[in-house]
C-alpha cells in the first residue's frame, strides 16, 4: 500500500511535532502489543494504522504478518517508525506523512482493518475522520479506535484536564478531541458515515503506562518532549504558574503509579475500545 495524503492545512501538526512524543511512546509499547493481539489480527490483512505516532501498534501488527501502512501527521514520528522498521527488518510495514480526515488517495473499500489507538481522536474535523475510515474499509472489515474518556479520573484525561487549566482558551470552533471518549458522539459520527448503530460497539478498557524512573522524572518526560504538556508548561510560565503546574502533575503521577516502588513508574489509564463492523 502507498498513498500521499494531504496535511499541509492541519493545524495539529505543529503540535505533534513539537517535544520528541516517542519518548513517551517508550512506556506505552507493552500494552499496544498486547492490544494488537487482542484484535485477531492475521497474516496478510491490510491494516491501516491512523495517527500511528512511531509505531506502538503497527509495527507488532506487522510482527504477526500484516500488511501495514501507518499514517501520522508529525513528520518526525514517521521518520521514527520507519527507522524502526527498518532495524527490525519489516518489510512489510511502511509509515507516511499524512491526515486522518483527508485520505483522498487510498481507494474505497481497500483496507481490512482501521486501527487508531489514540491517534485519530486528536485531528480536526471527526465526522470527517469516521467517514475516511468507513470508506475505506472493506465490507466485512472492521474499524478499531483507542480514545482518552473526558473527565475519567485516571492518567490522560487529568493530565490533559490540569493541562487545559493553564494553557489559553482554544480557539472558536474547536471541537476538543477528548469528544470521542463519549459513546453517544462515537455513535453518531459513525451513523453520519452509514454504519447502523448494532454493528457500533463500545467498551471501557485499560492502557497501562510503564516508565523505567520515578513518577517525577516521568512528569519531566511529558513537560519537555509531550506537545500538549508543553504548550501548558510555557503558557504558565508566562503567569509565573509553572511551579504550581509541575506540583499538580507530579501529585497525580505519585498518586497513580501502581508499581509499589518509587523509582519505577506503573499507571493504568482508562480508554474507550470503539469497535465497529463495516458492511
């Protein structure tokens, strides 16, 4: 599979490609292998993995044997994930610049299996990243999504939470991507796409983070290389708030590391599993 997707009118990309996010994609690698297993994925499907980051999911689908393309807006990650290939010897995995609500260039119905585990959620314009995924998925193929809960009291969601409390007022329009962790939104982007709601499941999981450090060098990792953080962490430091954002950060990762030690960091975060049947 091979396919130039637009994104250059995508206003996330220089989010994503602020900060060095493979470092924080380091602690999530156990629990993506474990997710992609969990899939039933099999040897030969096409796989279409949506804001792929550096290849946390796609590169363990194409350990199974699938054929991978991993589209992600930071160009730096696609560097990433297709330097990963290459020293795993994946020939069968390839990563492209590229956005998820423009896929202008891969054919309809062309892919077996639509995986984004936390990527998708992130681009502008939803109702257009559920109809891209829907058209080109093949009848009888499926879509999986991985999507932070808004509000949920676990790790991503009161990260972004504290995080937002600091940053500036987004702008007008904006639709926050945490807006896919709501069944009943999932639910109608995907019927706006002509899939009916019995082939539309959703279910709570958990996704573990597992940091070799402290949960306050894992609170530095975020603050200098996690874009969103990032942005917080200069927005409040122009208020003279920085200190007070840090203290907060660092409060929840101690208050949820689950590793029983302090220089070893183990978070669950809870997600929802979009699960959706395509006819």
């Amino acid at each position: 599979m091979t396919v130039q997707t637009s994104a250059a009118s995508n206003p996330n990309q220089a989010l994503w490609e602020k900060g060095d996010f493979t470092r924080i994609a380091a602690a999530m690698r156990e629990s993506g292998e474990a997710l992609v297993r969990s899939f039933g994925i099999k040897p030969g499907e096409k796989i279409l993995d949506l804001g792929c980051g550096d290849g946390t999911t796609a590169i363990p689908a194409a350990m199974i044997g699938a054929d991978v393309l991993g589209i992600d807006i930071s160009r730096p990650l696609v560097e990433a994930g297709n330097k990963r290939c290459a020293e795993a010897g994946l020939v069968n995995c390839k990563f492209e610049h590229g956005d998820a609500s423009r896929l202008s260039e891969l054919e309809d119905k062309s892919i077996d299996r639509v995986v984004s585990i936390f990527g998708a959620m992130f681009a502008p314009k939803p109702f257009d990243v559920a109809q891209e995924m829907v058209r080109v998925t093949r009848s009888g193929g499926s879509i999986a999504m991985g999507n932070w809960i808004p509000n949920d009291p676990t790790l991503v969601a009161q990260i972004l939470k504290i995080s937002s409390a600091y940053s500036p007022a987004p702008p007008e329009g904006f639709i926050s991507p945490m807006t896919w962790g709501v069944e009943r939104n999932v639910t109608e982007r995907f019927m706006a796409a002509g899939v009916p709601t019995s082939s539309i499941t959703c279910s709570n999981e958990t996704y573990t983070f597992n940091f070799a450090g402290s949960p306050s060098e894992f609170v530095e990792t975020f603050r200098r290389y996690y874009g969103p953080t990032m942005n917080a962490f200069e927005a409040a430091e122009k208020n003279g708030r920085s200190d007070a954002l840090a203290e907060e950060l660092s409060a929840l990762f101690d208050a949820q590391n689950r590793s029983g030690r302090s220089d070893i960091t183990s978070i669950p975060a809870t997600f929802l599993l979009v699960k959706v049947r395509v006819h």
